[in-house]
C-alpha cells in the first residue's frame, strides 16, 4: 500500500542526479544505473497524499521535476556532444525498462493493461514536457527534443487522441524545420510512428506518413535527411518509386543506401517490372563511385540466389534486345564470383536448342574471356568453327522460313476474295525477333573464333559471303555480317573489293533476287551449290511501278552494305586511289541516292556520302558544302545526320576546312562558327541543338574552334532557362565545360573573359523570367564560373611547371568584377561582392595587376555605395584581407609615383572620371542618374554590339552610323535564351521632315528627363541638408556640394586598359544641380549663425577642395578619403 509519508525532494534530487552523473560518463553503466533509477521510481511512486479528490501522488511530482530537471540541461547541448547523447541513449532504454517491469509485474497479478499504469503516467509526462521544447527558437533545444522524442516513440504505447494529435502535428512541423539536424530526427520519429498508422485514422485532408517519407525522399535538400528517410522508410509497392528514384542521387551516400539497404529488402526479383530491374542495375553498375558499383554487384549476386544460381532464369528476366544491362550484370557477376565463371560449361546438347538467353550466355562469356586474355577457355567451351557455321546456317534458315511464312499470311490477308484469313498472330513477331537475335549473337561469337582450321575458316567464308547477298537477311543482322567478313579477310582492300563485287551483282538489272530466297539445309555448302537466278528487270526501257520499288528496295540494302562497309575501313590515305571499285559505287549508287526525292534514300545515301569524305580528304573538300546546305534545308531527321557529318569532317580535316584558301572571300572559320552558332540558336528540335552544343564543345576541347564567342554562347545557353528541358544538351554541356576549363590555363583565360558579359545577359534574363520557367540565380551562375576558372584545378600534368600553368585567373577576375560595379545595379553588385572573397589570389601575383586590384577596390569604396550592410561588411573585409596579405607591395610604391606609369595611365583616367554617387541618394536615384548617364553615352553601334557578346568582325560595315534594326550577327552572339532584350539604337536619317521633327521631339523629351531627374536630386538635397542644419551651417553645405559637383567628370568604363566614350550627358546634368543647388540653398545658409562655418571658410566664398570634400564627408555621412 502506498505510504502517505513526507518524501524529502532534495534528496530524490541529488539521488536521480548522481544516477545521471554516472550514466554519462560511459556506456557500460547503463544497466546498473537503469536499475537503481527504477527502484527510486518505485519508492517515490509510493509516496501519496490523500484529498478530497483522490489520492494525490506526491512522490512521482518530486521524481518526475527532478527528472526534468536533468533533461533539461541536456537540452541546449548542439549536436556531437557525447554526453547529451548517452544521456539520450539511456532515457530511452529506461522508459523500455520501465515498460518492460510494470508489464511483468501487472502478469504476476493477473491484471490487465493499465491505463493509468506507472508507465503511461511517466510517458505522459515525458512527452509532454519534449513538446514544448519541439517549438523552441533554439535550434538546438528543438534537436534535442526530437532527438527524445524520435528515441522513446516505439515506446509510448496507447495515447490519448489529443496528445497523439499533438505529437504527429508538431513532428511533422519539425520535419520541415530550416535545420539538417531538426529534420533528421524527425525523419527518424516519423519512420517509427509510421508503423502504428492505420489508414482508415487518417482525415481526408491529411497525408499518411508514408506519403510524408516518399516526399522527404524526394524533395529534400539535405543528403543526410534523404539518406536517413531511406534508411527508415519501408520498401513496399507504395514507397517503391520514391525508393529507386534515389539512385541517381547526387549524393554519393545516398546512393549508396539504396542499393545497400533499401533495394536488398525486395523479396524476390521478379517483384520488379522489366524496366525497374534495368534501371537499377544500369544506375547501380555504372556509377562513379565504387563502394556504390560495389553495392549494386552485390545486389545483383543477391538476384541471383533468389533465382537458384541459374544464369538463364537470371537473363529471362531482362530484356535481351532492347539494352545491354544484362551484359554488364553477367560482367558484375563473373568478376565478383570466380566459382560461378569458373562453373560455366556449354555440353553439346546446349547447341541443339537455341534461345535467346542461350546464345546471349555464350556470347557474353566468350566476350568476357576474350577481355580477360584466357584463350583456351573459349576453345574448350565453344564448338569448332565448321560446326559453328553449320549452326549459323541452321539458325538463318529458321528465320528466312518465318518471314516467308509471315509474308504468306499477309498475302492471304490482302486478297479481297479470300475468306479464309489466318488472324494476325503477335507469336510470329516475338519469334521473329528471337530468331534474329540469335543469329547476330552467333555473328559476335563467330568474330572472335580462331580461324587457325582452314576448312573451317573456307566454310564459314562461303557461308558469310552468300548470306550478304541474300535479300532476306535484315537490315540488323548486315553488321553483324561484315564484322565476321572483315575477320575472314587478309587485307582492307580485300574486304572492299568482296562487298562491292555483292553490291554489284545486286543491282544487276539480269538477276532476279526473288530466286535467292532458296533456304539452305545443314548439308549444303552455300558457296559449293551456286543459288538459281533469272532476270529482275525486264529489258525493255520502260518500268512498272512495281519493278520501280523492287529497284529502290535493292538500292536501299545496296546502301545498308555500302554504309557498313565504310564504317569498317579504318585506313585514310589512298583507300578510292587503291579500290577503283568504290568511284563506281559512288558514282552509281551513293550520288544518286543523294539527289532522290525519298528521305529514307537520301539519309542514307548521306551517310554513307559522309563516310566516304571521312576516308577522302578532297571529297571532303568538295562536299562539305553540300552538307552545310543539307543542316540548313533539309527536314530535322535529315538535319540532324548532315550536323553530325559536319563536326565529324571538321574534326578529320581541320586544316583544310578552316584556313583560308587563295581566290576566296572572308575568313572561313569565321563563317563557318557563324553558321554553326545560328544552328544552335535556331535549332528546330531539342535533338538538333543538343547536337549543334555537343559538336561545338567538343571542337572547343579539340581547340579547333577558338573564338570566345562560341565559349559564351554555350555558357549563356547551358544557363539559360530555354534549355531546362532539353536534357541531353544540359547534361553534355555539364560535362564538356568544366573538362574544357580544367584542361588549360588558357582555356580558363578565355573563359574569365567571357564571364561578365556573360552573367549581365543572364541576370536581365533572371529578372524576366516567366512563372513556369525555372532559372539558378544569377550567384549560382557566377559560383560555378569562378569554380570553373580556379587555377588551382587546372590539368597540371607531371612535366609542368610554375610557368606553363597561368594561376592569376582569379585577380583578373576580380578586376572585371570590381569594375563592372561601378555601372551595375544593386542586385548585380550584391553578387560580385559576395563572390570576391571566394576567388583564389596566389601568393606570386604580378606587382602592378596588384595595385590595379587595390586601387579599383578603393575608389569603389570611396564613389559608390552598397546595396547593404551584409555587402559593406563582406567588400570590406576583402579590401583588408588584400591589403594585409599584400602590404608590402602597396607600401613599395605611392599613389603619386604610379599615376605618372605608363601601365597605370588608362586606370587612371577610367577612376578620375568615375562620377561618385551623390550623398543622400537612394539606390533607387542613383540607378536613375547612372541609367540617365548610359541613354546620353554616344557610343557606337559597334561597341554596343560588342558589349552585348558580338564581335567587330561580325560586320563589313566601317560606317558609325547605327543601324535601324538588331543586326544578324548579335543574333548569333547572344543566341543563348529568346530572352535575351534586344539592343536598341537611335534612327538618325539627315534627309525628310520627319526625321527632323522626332529628333528635335527625342531632344525636348531628353532635356526633360535631364530637368525632371535634377529637379528631384535637389530636392533630395534640400530634405537632406534640412537635417543636417545642427552638423553645419548652409554655407558648408552649398560650398561642399558645389565642390562635389564641379570634381566629378565625365563616367567612362575601365576594362583591361580599354577605354569607352565618355558620358557627356553626365557632365550637362552636374552644371545644371551645380547652378540650382547654388541658387536654391544660398537663402538658406545666410541664416545660419557663423559659429558653424569651418575655419576659413565664410558665407558665399568657396574654399579649397580638400575642406569641402572634408564639409561634404561630414554632412554625406561618407569617408572623407
């Protein structure tokens, strides 16, 4: 019975935290301070006081505060802290040990389940106690409590429906917190809580945990929150999707933990459709990281007892035609397991039955031997070469006997008379489909044989060399065919010569192909027994429409042969000046497929065209022409063959191609990037581009293409929101670009010019960005380019030295950076500063790109503003990080010296003619005045055109006059997004009333703007020296703007020692405040009393310049510098 006692709280106190003390020391205390915890619950639990309401338990309100107390101070502890962690550990495992004893001792009573059990009573009050903390702005308080919470969920048993409520709530809240670790814990909890759901609980609106754990899986930003929902979510039909979704995770870790711990759960393989088992192990066994291609070679071994260690069961459940995944599995699993290689045998009976699995087996082993160098397993395990023809005889047959049976049933099928129709049965496809699949595996296997046996290398010539000519054989077995044919021949010139005497023989008019169709039985030799042919065509001049497609159905094999063919001559030098066969060839067959009417005949009369260019270097010549009209003209199927012949015969025959040849016009590599440029931009398909991009980098790796146009035109485009879909393109380029910028420091040298005018054209495209298009911001965009143009990165390889790698990437970088700030907005400032203190500055930098680097950054500092404090903060501690590690170089020469040097004059003069920002200005105004001062630059149309990403070459055109329209060779520069605003230029015509009156509208409208703009920096001032009238008297005031007006000159933009136009706008707007502010503040400063003034100086006397940028630095609010 329970006692009704006083119980003395200190020491229950100092009892639970001596318990606590130890059991944070170690682990190995655990049990025993588990014991003496629960037996000091017990004696407390029996301490009551009896009221009017019911037993009052005092003793479990003392045990439970002083047990709160010890969580608590474990609750602000960040995570890694051991201690908190044990302490943790040990929470958890006592609530199971008290769960565990209050169950044993309500069996011993034979009671029920409890209720209001000693157990529910301190879970209740655990939990309700973490709650709290799940909503602290402490975000290690909030880790803490999950943490709790995620560790005694299992162990809560039945709660009431409010608290439970409670809990799913505030966990699902916190597994959307802004911290990892917050959301890690959650993740955890949710995993856990899960396994009590029931469906029919849930409301209508309310999603079910599961649902909440795929998401996570998904949509995650953290790799540690989707590996741990991974680790605790269920693999199950529901949760499937979301599980093999993540092996194309980014993270290395994640990947991982779906093939070593989620795909593993799956019972049986079959479970998997076809696609999944594919897309898995293609993913898995392909990866970058090996413990991930580990893992997958472990799952596929785990298939494989599943299936009893049966290869053929393994291979039925893939699809043997469409893909090579199961050819890597068997790769994988050789590799891994030797028995199971070793183990492999082919009996003679395993010859007599073909299937696909069966021929696929053999071939992939023979393949893996071949690799491995383990000749006399291929002997031992494979047939004889003459038995091997005889099986590729028996094989073909099978399936020249389905197609003439399937041909037979459609011909049934067409007669109108016939009543009798066999259905359409899909068996006759499949088999089709089987038969042929066989017979190219026995093809790969024929290639690699020993043909040392010269009766068996004379059959399976015969055999090959009448198979090529058969009509009946597909399309996909032609190949396959001429590999063993090429095997089987001593010499190139013999392997041309035999294929085009068979090219030949078919296009005879006197040879009737139907007549070849004679299948061929196990016990005939094919170039023993000569096949029965009559007359195709007739001999008169005229032809039916029949005879008509039966001709172009043999020039379209003729074209396949011919096309695999020169797929397999290697050699370039003399192969038309050896094998006068092929001008007859081309001459007969592949010119005249060029100019047919029909696209499938012209496709493939272009191909093979285009390979013969690739083995001719002045076909090459002569035809590259005709294929640059073909990418311009021709349909996209069609197009997307000629681009690919293109950058194929530009790599070859780089010389020929792109130099400049005597009597022409025009820079040929120049007209040809032109070209190759406006087919990326304009591309029809997503195909085409990705094409025309994957061609253009790789001629930008190769260094055939060289120009910077090309390089920002992939960049722009491979950032561009236009691309987001088009896959194939976003991944080449992902890969081409960083391997191009890490090849050569002159790569990356080429690419650092190209980053601002690059990011500018980005950032207008970001700022107009439609709701449904999906951009990185333009921070992002800067952070991959400087990571890209790290020296540190650069290919170095063993032979180089400090000298061959360029490692003042980065400084010049930063030159552009800074100096493009001083035109920028807000928002493109923002993004420079914050990258500036990521680039890498060596520490051997030239001494005067130094001085450059520190003077731009401090004039910056002293004529322009910051977007905002975080931005101040960050410029400034770049500027002082610069001059700290650097100071000897800043200290050896003075500002005075190095304005009379010649490499510091264009600097200079760019800095003494930056205008400053006017104090008091809002950003918003001071965009306003620098946008005014840009519309009034007269700048040419050729700087603008070069500004925005064009080049001056792009034009013949020497006149100044800007043209009316955009012209077409910006198109080509800025071809990256349809985004892109257009430049727009002033229409000056000198003839016509008209053009007169709107040029002297343009100037009244201007003069205007001029008026308006100064009108309201006045008033700026005016409001901002109402403020100041405590600071300095008027007089100071009108003095210091005046010298701030009359020291600015005319804005001109530094880059790399190249001066633009100076804004002559800029210094009419400065005469017209100097005059109104002198005018409008002089009523003002005279009643002022002149105690204010500054020594020296008096009421409407103007003082020298350093006391009025001193007056003006005090009533700015800027540096006096």
């Amino acid at each position: 019975m329970p006692t009704r006692v006083a119980i003395d709280s200190d020491d229950v106190e100092e009892k639970v935290s001596s318990i606590f003390q130890q059991v944070q020391a170690n682990v190995a205390s655990h049990k025993k301070n588990m014991v003496q915890l629960h037996k000091l619950h017990v004696q407390c639990s029996q301490h009551t006081q009896p009221t009017a309401q019911g037993l009052r338990l005092v003793g479990e309100k003392v045990f439970n505060s002083a047990f709160r107390e010890m969580i608590c101070h474990v609750l602000p502890l960040k995570r890694g802290t051991t201690v908190a962690d044990r302490v943790v550990r040990f929470v958890g495992t006592y609530v199971k040990y008290l769960g565990e004893k209050t169950t044993e001792e309500m069996q011993k009573d034979g009671r029920g389940e409890e209720e209001d059990s000693l157990t529910a009573r301190f879970v209740r009050f655990l939990l309700s106690t973490l709650l709290r903390g799940f909503t602290s702005k402490d975000r290690y308080v909030r880790y803490r409590s999950v943490q709790f919470v995620a560790e005694i969920i299992t162990l809560l048993g039945e709660l009431e429906e409010d608290l439970y409520t409670s809990l799913r709530g505030l966990i699902l809240e916190r597994a959307q917190d802004k911290e990892v670790t917050v959301r890690s814990q959650a993740v955890i909890a949710i995993g856990k809580l899960q396994k009590a759901e029931q469906p029919e609980d849930l409301e209508v609106e309310d999603l079910s945990l599961v649902d909440v754990l795929c998401n996570i899986i998904r949509y995650d930003a953290s790799p540690d929150v989707r590996r741990i929902a991974l680790m605790n979510t269920p693999v199950a039909e529901k949760t499937l999707e979301a599980v093999i979704s993540r092996i194309r995770d980014v993270e290395d870790t994640v990947r991982r933990a779906v093939f070593q711990h989620s795909l593993p759960q799956i019972p049986h393989p079959r479970v998997l459709t076809i696609v999944q088992r594919e897309r898995i192990l293609r993913a898995g066994l392909g990866d970058r990281d090996p413990a991930v291609k580990e893992a997958a070679r472990s799952l596929t071994l785990k298939w494989l007892k599943h299936l009893e260690g049966d290869l053929i069961k393994f291979l039925e459940t893939f699809d043997l035609v469409g893909g090579d995944v199961a050819e890597q599995a068997l790769y994988a699993i050789f590799e891994a397991e030797d028995t199971i290689f070793s183990s492999v045998k082919f009996e003679g009976s395993y010859w007599e039955s073909l299937t696909p699995e069966k021929a696929f087996l053999a071939r992939v082993f023979t393949d893996f031997c071949v690799r491995k160098g383990e000749h006399a397993r291929v002997e031992d395990s494979l047939p004889v070469v003459t038995a091997l023809a005889f099986l590729i005889q028996a094989s073909y047959n099978r399936l020249a006997d389905c197609l003439r049976m399937r041909q037979e049933a459609l011909n049934v099928r067409s007669d109108p008379f016939n009543n009798n129709v066999p259905e359409q049965d899909a068996s006759w496809e499949a088999e089709h489909l089987d038969l042929e699949f066989v017979v190219g595996e026995l093809f790969r296997i024929a290639v690699n044989m020993d043909y040392g046996d010269e009766i068996g290398r004379r059959k399976m010539f015969a055999l090959i060399r009448e198979m090529i000519g058969q009509r009946a054989l597909p399309d996909g077995l032609v190949p396959g065919c001429l590999d063993v044919l090429r095997r089987l021949t001593p010499s190139e010139k013999d392997f041309i010569r035999l294929t085009v005497e068979v090219i030949q023989v078919m296009r005879d008019p006197g040879i009737d192909m139907d007549q070849e169709q004679v299948a061929m039985d196990d016990e005939t030799q094919p170039g023993d027994t000569p096949m029965k042919r009559s007359k195709l065509f007739a001999p008169s001049a005229e032809k039916s429409a029949e005879e008509l497609a039966r001709m172009a159905d043999v020039d379209m094999r003729c074209l396949s042969l011919c096309t695999a063919m020169l797929e397999r001559v290697m050699s370039i030098a003399e192969t038309f000046d050896e094998n006068p066969t092929l001008d007859g060839v081309l001459t007969e067959l592949i010119i005249p497929a060029v100019k047919s009417k029909e696209p499938a005949m012209r496709e493939r009369g272009l191909i093979a065209l285009g390979l013969c260019c690739l083995i001719h270097r002045k076909m090459a010549v002569t035809s590259f022409g005709l294929f640059l009209n073909q990418v311009e003209k021709a349909s996209s199927s069609l197009k997307i063959k000629a681009l690919q012949i293109v950058f194929d015969m530009l790599t070859m025959y780089e010389r020929d191609l792109m130099t400049k040849q005597p009597g022409t016009d025009g820079d040929p590599q120049e007209q040809i990037t032109e070209f190759l440029l406006g087919v990326l931009g304009n591309a029809e398909t997503e195909s085409i581009q990705a094409i025309a991009g994957l061609g253009l980098a790789k001629l930008l790796i190769a260094g055939i293409i060289t120009h910077d146009k090309v390089l920002q035109s992939l960049v722009m485009i491979y950032f561009s929101p236009e691309t987001m879909g088009n896959h194939q393109l976003r991944q080449c380029l992902s890969i081409a670009l960083p391997i191009y910028a890490y090849a050569a420091s002159s790569n990356q040298q080429r690419l650092q010019r190209v980053v601002i005018p690059a990011l500018r054209i980005l950032t207008e495209v970001f700022d107009e960005l439609d709701s449904e298009q999906e951009m990185i911001t333009p921070l992002q965009i800067l952070g991959t380019l400087v990571d890209w143009t790290d020296a540190q990165k650069v290919f170095a390889p063993d032979h180089a030295t400090s000298q061959t790698i360029y490692s003042e990437i980065h400084v010049d970088l930063a030159v552009d950076m800074i100096s493009a700030m001083f035109d920028a907005d807000d928002a493109q400032r923002k993004v420079y500063i914050q990258v500036l203190n990521k680039l890498y500055l060596p520490n051997e930098i030239d001494e005067n790109k130094l001085r450059k680097l520190r003077y731009l950054a401090v004039s910056y500092r002293m004529k322009r503003g910051y977007p905002d404090a975080a931005s101040k903060a960050s410029f400034e501690r770049f500027l002082k990080s610069l001059e700290k590690h650097y100071a000897e170089v800043f200290e050896g020469l003075p500002e005075e010296e190095a304005r009379k040097m010649e490499a510091f004059k264009d600097l200079f003069e760019f800095l003494d003619e930056i205008v400053p920002d006017v104090g008091g200005d809002t950003a918003k105004e001071s965009r306003k005045r620098l946008t005014q001062a840009k519309q009034s630059n007269e700048t040419t149309w050729k700087e603008r055109l070069k500004r925005a990403g064009s080049d001056e070459s792009d034009t013949t055109n020497t006149s100044p006059s800007p043209p009316s329209k955009r012209p077409k060779s910006t198109r080509a520069a800025v071809l990256a997004t349809h985004k892109v605003p257009k430049l727009e230029y002033d229409n000056h015509d000198s003839n016509g009333e008209e053009s007169e009156e709107e040029d002297s509208e343009d100037r009244r409208s201007s003069t205007k703007r001029k008026r308006e703009t100064i009108e309201d920096i006045d008033a700026d001032i005016d409001q901002l020296l109402g403020k100041r009238l405590k600071r300095s008297s008027g007089a100071s005031a009108t003095s210091a703007m005046t010298a701030s007006t009359t020291s600015r000159k005319t804005g001109r933009k530094y880059n790399g020692g190249k001066l633009g136009k100076p804004r002559t706008g800029a210094t009419k707007a400065t005469s017209a405040r100097r005059q109104h502010a002198t005018s409008s503040d002089e009523s003002d400063a005279q009643t002022l009393p002149e105690s204010t003034l500054p020594e020296g100086s008096e009421i409407g006397q103007e003082s020298d310049d350093e006391s009025e940028h001193e007056v003006a630095g005090d009533l700015l609010g800027t540096d006096s510098e």
